[in-house]
C-alpha cells in the first residue's frame, strides 16, 4: 500500500520544504482541487500541479471536488497529474465514459453519504476508486463514515473490481495495518502527515 | 503456452528487457500508455513502446484489470504503474528488479543516494512484489563495487551484471526473507539538485554524479542557472567557490544553451 500526502494539510507556502522535512511518511502527493460549490471552500488552484511536478518527482493523484469535471481533468492532467479522480455526484456515467476515453488514470470518488450501489454505472471504465470517508473540503477532519464499514462494504458490492482502491479521510497512523489487511492500494493522508 | 512478462516504461528498464530477449522466444512486453510529459506537456510514447516498435516487439498497454492467464512469470524494472493488491493476488509470480540489496535503501532512489553518502559499492536485488514496498521475499542479490560512480555508469554497471548473472538466476527456486535493518530512498526536488557555496567540495562532486540521469545538478551563477553534467580535477577549468575549495566544471548546459565544455562557454563571456 501507498501513502499518498495531502498536500492541503501542509504549509502550502513552504511546500518543497514540508515535502522534505515528512518524505518519510508518504510515497506520492494528493492534490484536492474543490470549487467553493460541490464542496464549501475553495482550496488550491490546479497550477499547483505544474509546480509539483515541475520540482518534484513525485506522482500525483488529483482529486477534483468540484462542477466542471471535463475542464478540470482536462487541465489536470495538462498540468502533469498522474491520476485524476472525479465524483459520481457531479459526474454523469457518460461525462464519465468520455474522460475515460479521452485520458489514461481516470478515477472515480464518492462521497460518504452517497449510496454505494452509484458506483456500478461508474466502476467498469474506472482506473481507480477513492472512497471519501470524511465530507469534502477541509482536511483534518473526523470521519463521517466507518473506515472498515465503508470498505467492507465496498468490496461486497464489487467482488470482482480489481483497478486501484484509494482510501482518503482522516486516515491516522493506527489504521494503516488495517487498512493493508484490507488490500488497500493507496490511502490519503494529510494531518497524520504534516500535523505532526 | 506461456510466456515470460516484462513491465517497464523508463529509459532504465530496456537493458533488462534486452537481456530477457537475449535469453527467452517468448516474452510479451507490457508498458504504461503515452502521457503528457516534458516542456509544454506534450503526449509522447515511453522509452520502452518506442524500443518495442523499432524491433517489432509487441507491447501492450498495463491496467490493472487485466488478468495475463498466458503469464510463467512476470519482471518489473523501473515500471510507472501502481499494481493494484488484486492484480497481484492473480499475478503472484511478478519479480522486481530494485537497484540496492535489500532491506537497504528501501524506495524509488537507491542509486542517487548511494552516490549521495559517497558510497562506491552497489548492488540489486530481484524480489516477489507484495503488497508492502519493496518487502518482498528475495530471489537474488549482488553486490558490486562501481568506482565510476556517476548515476549514469552506475545504471549500465548494474544492467551489464544483471546479463551476466542471468543464466544463473532460477525464477522458480525458492525465496528468502529479507535480512537486516530497513534504511529508505527518497523521491528528490529540484532544490536537491541545487550546488550552493554552503556545499562542501565532496558533497557538491556527489551531487554532480548522483544526478546526472535524473537532474542534472546546478549551480546559479550571475542569477542565471548552469546545469551542471561532469566535473574535472584540471585547475584550468572554469570555476565555482565552495565552502571549502574550487569546484571545477568540464561539461555544463548554461540557461538558453546547448551542452559545451565549460572553458568554451568562459571564452564566450570574455
């Protein structure tokens, strides 16, 4: 499993310094981009990839918050992402099929709330699935779903799914093993990172 | 029939894809689909589908959600895809070939930072990819002193070693777990790649050699940037003060240029 550092949580000002005072706790950099409209704030602008990825080497995994899912992919992935989750509440099942087709590594998220049977329009074409288990926008948040519960549930409805599992949401250290056991591919973490 | 899988997709994995070719009829290559890469963010093919091509070789594109019923067994150098814990629950027969012995310098830079700690002995280990980073149990090592040890040497000293041990390596013997204490690697910024005159002279020498495949190093002379590719111990070289003595340069790449030697691009100013 990797651990991918959320990068909201750190001192965006002095990112490339957090990047190399925490490197020991992450493997890959997660970008959350949210619109002040899907969620309730506005976070990072999407340039922020071209930054990572212009003096890092790191691989980046966006997850989009927001509306306009078809500009945004479009420029995260000009920017250099590697992979781009979109959401299934704002993401129609066709938009979906055109990004699948249009870009490599695109994902699909959902939010804690949403019924996970949403997912089954969604899952066939997707490079990857993150459950959100926290409600979107802010990091260092609790949970507002079960981890394990949400997981569980996830993997009983799809059995069969195989492309990458993400995990992100006030993720903390202690549920990391669990969260291997689980065969989780990549989980989020941003405060249990750069809170320390 | 079954074949002999090969997953890679950066310059570093076609020596190894070589030496599979040298020594197997049936190999299928899978590699990661073209991406926007470089300056303007241009789609280009990776290294290894452009190798496949010019020797007719078919490649195929990795996702996860493939199963490979045809694989014997798969080897993984230098390969830009996460495998997923599913796929590998399928595919439990995938070696990585990592460039260090392992448990030391667990993670993606084992070379650079070999060089970095002014090390001259290197080594690979070929492993069972599991779930957990680079923990696998092992299938083979070797160690290998490299006094050359820019990056660039170091890479082809370790392919070359690789194809000569290769009739001696058995994929389906047995494996151990690995031994010892875990140290790690690092992704690198561009800042690691940075030579100020708060360096030390070694420290600088390192820097120059470790990142010559992945950097370059540089230096910021009259506000411009100088990539810095090969330095020289001939004082009549152009010159950089460190902490502690004169760097000296033989092969740079000023801002805006092409790569020169150094004494031609100081003849240029004057």
């Amino acid at each position: 499993m990797k651990i991918s550092a959320s990068i909201q949580a750190s001192n965006i000002y002095n990112l490339l310094d957090e990047l190399e005072n925490y490197k020991d706790s992450f493997d890959q950099l997660h970008v959350d981009i949210t619109d002040g409209n899907f969620t309730d704030n506005i976070s990072l602008p999407v340039a922020i990839i071209e930054y990572i990825k212009t003096n890092t080497e790191y691989v980046v995994d966006t997850h989009l918050m927001l509306n306009n899912n078809e500009l945004f992919t479009s420029k995260a992935f000009e920017f250099g992402s590697d992979i781009v989750t979109v959401h299934c509440e704002t993401t129609s099942p066709e938009l979906f099929s055109s990004l699948v087709n249009k870009h490599n590594n695109v994902g699909i998220g959902i939010l804690p709330s949403t019924d996970i049977n949403v997912l089954s329009d969604y899952i066939d074409n997707a490079h990857s699935v993150l459950l959100l288990t926290v409600n979107p926008g802010f990091s260092n948040q609790s949970k507002a779903v079960n981890l394990l519960d949400r997981i569980t549930e996830f993997k009983n409805t799809y059995p069969n799914y195989s492309n990458l599992l993400i995990v992100d949401g006030g993720v903390k250290n202690e549920e990391l093993q669990t969260l291997r056991d689980l065969k989780v591919d990549i989980a989020v973490q941003g405060g249990a990172i750069f809170a320390k | 029939m079954t074949y002999k899988y090969f997953f890679g997709s950066d310059n570093r994995s076609i020596p190894y894809l070589n030496t599979l070719i040298e020594n197997y009829d049936s190999i299928k290559v899978v590699t990661t689909e073209p991406r926007n890469t470089g300056r303007g963010r241009k789609i280009l093919n990776n290294p290894v589908e452009d190798y496949c091509r010019s020797n007719n070789l078919e490649c195929t594109y990795f996702s996860n959600s493939k199963y490979y019923d045809d694989m014997d067994f798969g080897i993984c150098v230098s390969f830009g895809s996460i495998f997923s814990n599913d796929f590998l629950i399928k595919h439990p027969s995938i070696f990585n070939i990592h460039l260090s012995i392992l448990p030391n310098l667990v993670g993606p830079s084992p070379v650079e930072t070999t060089i970095l700690n002014g090390d001259t002995l290197f080594g690979y280990t070929i492993f069972k990819i599991i779930n957990e980073v680079d923990k696998g149990p092992v299938l083979f090592t070797n160690q290998i002193d490299i006094v050359n040890n820019y990056s660039s040497n170091v890479y082809e000293e370790l392919s070359k070693d690789f194809k000569i041990n290769f009739e001696s390596i058995d994929f389906n013997s047995s494996l151990k777990e690995q031994v010892g204490d875990v140290t790690r690697s690092y992704k690198f910024t561009k800042n690691d790649y940075l030579i100020t005159k708060e360096d030390t002279l070694i420290n600088a020498k390192n820097k120059i050699k470790a990142f010559d495949v992945l950097g370059p190093a540089f230096i910021k002379y009259d506000s411009k940037i100088i990539k810095i590719h090969k330095y020289t111990e001939d004082n009549s070289n152009f010159t950089y003060e460190l902490k502690d003595g004169l760097l000296y340069l033989d092969e740079i790449t000023p801002e805006g240029k092409k790569r020169m030697k150094a004494n031609d691009y100081m003849r240029g100013l004057q």
